[in-house]
C-alpha cells in the first residue's frame, strides 16, 4: 500500500513492469533510475533523455492525454501531477491502473517524490543517492547565496498576457533557495506588465525558455522598456524540473549566481 502526494492510497500488485509517465521531468527521472525497460509510455513533452525516448510510446499531450492509447498499453502503475494533468483525464484514468500522482511545490515535495517513486519501483538506493546529491548541492547554493544581499526577481512564464510564477510554486521555492526574492507577493501565477517592475525596483526579469518559449528577441525588446531592471534570458526546465534534472540544475544556479550576484 502506497499513498501519493495528493492523500490517494494505491496497491500495486508486486514492483512495477509497465509504467505510464504523464510527467516530463518524472519521465527523465525513471530513466536515470535505471526504468528504461519499464516505461512503455510517456507524453509528447516528455524529451529527455532524448536518445531513449523513441521506443517510448506517446500518450498525447500532458493536458490532452489518449485515454484509449493508454489503456492499450496496460500499465500496471501510472504517474501523474495534480497541476500538470487535468481532472478530467485523472478521474479517467485512475480506473485503468494504479494511479500515483505527485503534487510538488517546493523542493522538499520533490526530493519526497524521489524518495516515493523509488520506494514503489525498488530503486531506492539510486533514489536516495540522488537525493543526497540534489540535498548538498541545493545547501551549498543556499549558502553562497547567503553571503550575498537578496535580489529581487520576476520570473516570466508567459506572455499574452505576461504571467509570472509567484508564491506557492516549486520556481518560486527554488528561487528562494539560491538568494533571490520573489517580487511578487502573490499566490500561482499572477499576470502583470512589464512596466510595473521597475516601480517596484525589480533587480532581474528573468524570461523562461518554457512554457513559453522566450528568445532574444523577446529580451533586446522588454530591455527597451526596463531602465531599472535587467532581464536575462534563463533555462525554464532548470527552474521547474523536479526530478533527476535538478542534480545538473546545481551547476547551472551556480553560475548564475556568479554571473548576477
């Protein structure tokens, strides 16, 4: 008996042979598991590792799943995420296989993810181990990041209209722990304009390259705007990845504090 991130309880008949992933970044972690073999289906989102995603079969879109697709392959355990998945394909799907949904928000939700998914598919020593690497390594950030004064930040997800991602979010948690400030005090995902940050001395506009894929034109034109606040272009899959992705995640915050601190 296993109970997931949402309260649901769940039985699974012995460890895993045919897992579903609805979830990108917990696809990657599967991997790096070592579930090559038993993953036999994952979304169109799901790209990494790309050299092992082709034999994966595609279920459709995070939000647009194929139920019948799924059903097809006869899963034995299907991982989903509250905020990533709709209710709709979730009350779906539940009745095809064990359902085990993660509901992440901050970095501790990830690393118990890690640990549950381990503990459910009998690689607990690969999951523990990557935990601990994920744990030193967000420590040391925080660290360095506390001999230094917070900056201020706005962390872009969208345009059309320009959405941020606030408080009570996993970006929001991680951005926190390398030493920057949150400049908006709001919950999820608030809209704003551009204009705003610089009456609220924002420091940095970071632009994420997902879900809304930010280039550089999109930054020369919104530093047309900011005479206060400097916008830089970063790695989206760095910030909201929560699986085995935020062990190279450290290197690349690493550098990112030494590039704006």
């Amino acid at each position: 008996m296993f109970k997931d991130q949402m309260g649901r309880q769940l039985t699974l008949d012995g460890f895993p042979q045919r897992i579903i992933s609805l979830v990108p970044s917990i696809t990657e972690l599967l991997i790096d598991l070592g579930l090559e073999k038993q993953l036999v289906g994952r979304t169109n989102f799901c790209i990494h590792p790309k050299e092992k995603m082709q034999a994966i079969a595609k279920v459709g879109g995070t939000k647009t799943l194929n139920i019948e697709q799924i059903k097809d392959l006869a899963p034995d355990l299907i991982i989903g995420n509250k905020e990533e998945n709709t209710l709709q394909d979730i009350t779906a799907i539940e009745s095809i296989a064990p359902l085990w949904m993660s509901d992440i928000n901050t970095i501790q939700d990830a690393l118990d993810a890690i640990r549950m998914i381990g503990e459910m598919t009998n690689t607990s020593p690969e999951a523990n181990y990557l935990n601990h690497l994920i744990e030193a390594g967000f420590k040391d950030l925080k660290e360095l990041a506390s001999v230094q004064s917070t900056k201020s930040v706005c962390y872009c997800i969208w345009k059309e209209p320009y959405m941020a991602a606030a408080q009570d979010t996993f970006i929001n948690d991680v951005l926190t722990q390398i030493g920057f400030k949150n400049i908006f005090d709001s919950s999820r995902y608030p809209e704003f304009e551009p204009e705003q940050l610089d009456k609220l001395a924002c420091d940095y506009l970071f632009l994420s390259s997902e879900p809304y894929p930010f280039k550089e034109k999109h930054k020369l034109k919104l530093q047309e705007k900011l005479i206060h606040t400097q916008v830089v272009l970063v790695d989206g899959e760095m910030f909201s990845w929560y699986g085995s992705r935020m062990v190279k995640a450290v290197g690349y915050f690493f550098n990112l504090q030494k590039a704006l601190f």
